[in-house]
C-alpha cells in the first residue's frame, strides 16, 4: 500500500513534492489542522514578536494583554522554561538562544482563565530568510494529574504495606518478648500458693519481681519505638539523644551526634520523617554495617534542615537491590517526599555510607519559631 506522502530530494537539498495531492490540497489540511488542532500555535518574529495564532492560543491566552506587551512578545505570558538547572527559568531563553536545542522541551504558560500551567513545547525557526518561528505548545495538566494519581495510588500501596510489615514486627515482638514473660510471670505466681517454706517463697517473689521489670523494660521499649514521647514534648534533637542513649544501652552502639540548631521546634511532619528516616539509616547501619560506632549531624542553614548519617562499614553497591526490610532505602525516599524534601545515599564497598537529606523549613514546612 503506498503512503499518502512522497518525497525526493534535489542536489541543492530541497525537498519537491512528487505525491498524489496538489500543492492547493496540502495547504487546505494544513490549514486546517492549524484552525482545529487542539495544540496553541504562534508564530513569531525573529524579535519575539507574536504574528500570528491559531484558535487554540487565542481560548487559552489573552490577546487584549498581548497588544499592551512591546514589542508583542510571547514573553507577556511565558513564566519560564525548565532547563536541567532549574524547574522555571529565562535564563539562556529559547527566544534568544540560537544554539540550544529547543525542539522538545515544558515551559510554564500564563493563561486566561486557569492561571500558569505546564505546557510541554517545541521552537523552531521556519523560514531563515524572514526569521519566522513558531512555537507549538501543548498542555501538560491532565498528564500531569494522571501522573500525580498514579503516584498517589502507588505511595498508597506502599503506605499500606509498610504499616502491614511494622505491625507484624510488633506482633512478634509482643508474641516473642510481651506475652512470654507476662506467662513465665503467671507461672510464678501459681507456684506461690504450693511454696510453704517462707525462704522459697522470698526467691520466687525476686525471680517474678525480675521478670515484671524486665517486661516492664520491654513494654517502654516497644513504646518508645512506636511513637516517642520526647519527640512530641521536647523536639527532635532531645528525641535523637534519647534514642541514642537507648541504642548505647541496649546494642553497644556509639553513636556521635553534633547539633547545628538555630531553633528548638520544627513541624510535626519534617521532626516525623527527619526522627525516622536517622532510625531507619542507624538500625541498617547496626544490621548490615558492622560497625560500632556512626556519626549523626543535625544542622540548618536559611531555608532548609539537614541531616547526615554517616559509617565508615563495609558500604554496598546502591545501584543494587537493598537487603532488608522495613522502611528500606525506597521507604526513606518516600518520606523525604512528603516533606518536599530530597535523599541522597551515597556508600561504597568498604568505605562506608552516608545518607542526607535537607528538606525546606519556611513557613509553608510548618516550622515553629522558638
């Protein structure tokens, strides 16, 4: 079957129609792609000036606004492009950039009526003589929603699995720690009402008195795992020298804390996931590390809480599947996520690990001035 379209090409590189529809033909779809088509066109000068637009661009921007512009340019409503810099920039704009390669890339777009949205954009230039452009541009809102849902629904799943694998680990914790020393306990006391000798039945009150406090240990640990109470009553560097303490106590772990703060309280959420995400990154460290000692660095700078925590263990290839459960290398990025903030792992074999993650502490953050 042949193609509706056939092209030769001549020495001097020009292309000449040699297909089945005439020259009038090709212009009439053309032109009338240009009236229907759903993507907003302009075309433009080599000055930037808008000439021209199709009726698409003409719904979604404001031409009254564009005649007050000088000289026109599409620069009344363009908030900038994404470069690999930076989400919204004019730097090195692709109005003036004669070198850059802008035949694929997002710029942010003012419209009429819904306000600066995402628009996915090709420029280039169509007649080199006259120095005509034309930008097509085409709205990136609904995938951008799809997107948003699909991760949404995702982060969900994940949410829930986690919560699922927690409450399993409590689960054995009571099954194998609470639960048999509240039975040994029970036993004991049965034993008391047959011991006649008062001696006997003094050793038997310590040995059940040993058992209560070592459940009552196990009980508080439990608890300070699920949900710290100094992280709520005193903050998140009190909360750090708490679990550290705990974790020198109980695993012979050292762990170096230096705090930078500026203030005392953050928002609820960025002491949540910053408290998790540091407890995650030293129980692997304990686990897989092995190591005796981690170094933690809690400190902020004008706009953003960081936190680094580093060993100097056997490290692991990150490209890799991570060993492990729990919350997991993907489980940190996650909730580095939620508090718009970034993680970044950087470990070699046999020299170490180092996990960061800074996240924004402004008034949007939720922070709480002292």
């Amino acid at each position: 079957m042949r193609s509706l379209l056939f092209f030769s090409r001549s020495q001097e590189g020009r292309c000449f129609l040699v297909n089945n529809l005439s020259k009038t033909a090709i212009i009439e779809l053309l032109t009338k792609m240009y009236e229907k088509s759903p993507e907003i066109i302009f075309f433009l000068n080599a000055n930037g000036k808008v000439i021209d637009m199709n009726p698409a661009a003409k719904v979604v921007v404001d031409e009254k606004e564009l005649e007050k512009g000088f000289p026109q340019s599409i620069c009344e409503f363009c908030m900038g492009y994404t470069s690999n810099m930076e989400s919204r920039t004019c730097t090195n704009c692709y109005l003036r950039d004669d070198e850059g390669d802008f035949s694929s890339f997002q710029i942010y777009l003012k419209t009429k009526k819904d306000g600066t949205l995402p628009f996915a954009a090709s420029y280039q230039v169509i007649d080199e003589d006259s120095g005509i452009r034309i930008l097509m541009l085409r709205n990136l809102t609904k995938p951008f929603q799809t997107q948003k849902e699909l991760y949404k629904n995702n982060m969900t799943k994940h949410v829930i699995r986690a919560q699922e694998d927690e409450r399993k680990r409590i689960s054995r914790e009571l099954h194998d720690g609470v639960i048999q020393e509240l039975l040994n306990s029970l036993v004991e006391l049965r034993i008391l009402k047959y011991l006649d000798n008062d001696k006997e039945k003094d050793e038997k009150i310590k040995q059940t008195e040993m058992s209560l406090t070592r459940l009552l240990d196990d009980v508080r640990n439990l608890s300070v795992e699920l949900r710290p109470s100094s992280l709520d009553d005193l903050g998140l560097e009190a909360a750090f020298r708490s679990h550290f303490k705990w974790l020198e106590k109980n695993y012979g772990l050292i762990v170096h804390f230096t705090p930078e703060l500026q203030s005392k309280r953050y928002g609820n959420e960025v002491e949540t996931v910053f408290y998790r995400i540091c407890q995650e990154a030293i129980f692997n460290a304990l686990k897989y590390a092995q190591v005796d000692e981690v170094f933690v660095r809690l400190h902020e700078d004008s706009q953003s809480l960081h936190l680094q925590v580093e060993d100097h263990g056997i490290g692991f290839d990150v490209t890799s599947e991570a060993r492990g459960t729990g919350l997991g290398l993907y489980g940190m990025r996650e909730r580095a996520e939620f508090i718009h903030g970034q993680l970044t792992i950087h470990s070699e074999i046999d020299q170490g690990t180092t996990i960061h993650i800074h996240a924004p502490i402004d008034a949007q953050a939720g922070r709480i001035e002292e």
